[in-house]
C-alpha cells in the first residue's frame, strides 16, 4: 500500500511537467495562424468521433434504418443545433426525443 505513494507523486510531476513545458512553449513560441484556425476545430472533431458511431450503431451492428431511435433523435437535434445555436435546447431537445422514439419503437 505504501509504494502507490511514489508513483502518484511521479505521475502528478509528471503531469505538471507536461503542462509546463507548453506554457513555456507557447510563451516563446508563436503559433502559426494556420494552426490556430485548425485548433478550433479540435473539439468539433473529438465530439463528433464519439456521437456518430453512438448514434448509427447498437450492440456492434450498423443501424441506418428509420426505426433506430438514436439515430433519429441525433438527425434532430443536428436540426436543432443548427437552426438555435443552443447548446442547451440541442442537448434538451435531443434527449426527449430520444426517449420518446424508445418509447414509440418500444426499444
């Protein structure tokens, strides 16, 4: 039990370390345009590489029919998100209809 003490000190040096040498970095260094516009982009990315394969596949299986409720609920809430710009109304929106197209389809 005592040796778990160590490593949870290296791996917190550690981790400061890393965080350190980017602000030391970037302090230094200045970052391309081009890399700061693809940067925005980051997180557009990371969100749609974790909802896409959620949304058309259940249990393994691709799912493109019209009687995948995550799938219609998801195409509803792109709608969503695009016509309100909503964080909230997109999440909200996108959740009740997920669960009322679990309750229609009786999924």
């Amino acid at each position: 039990m005592n040796s778990i003490w160590p490593v949870m000190f290296l791996l917190g040096a550690l981790t400061f370390l890393t965080r350190l040498s980017f602000i030391g970095l970037f302090h230094r260094w200045r970052t391309p345009d081009l890399v700061k516009r693809a940067l925005r982009y980051v997180p557009v990315a990371a969100l749609t590489a974790i909802i896409v394969p959620e949304m058309l596949m259940a249990d393994g299986i691709l799912n493109l029919s019209l009687l995948n409720p995550r799938l219609l609920a998801g195409l509803l809430a792109i709608g969503v998100a695009m016509r309100t710009r909503s964080v909230t109304w997109t999440i909200a929106v996108g959740m009740v209809a997920f669960w009322l197209f679990r309750w229609l389809f009786g999924v």
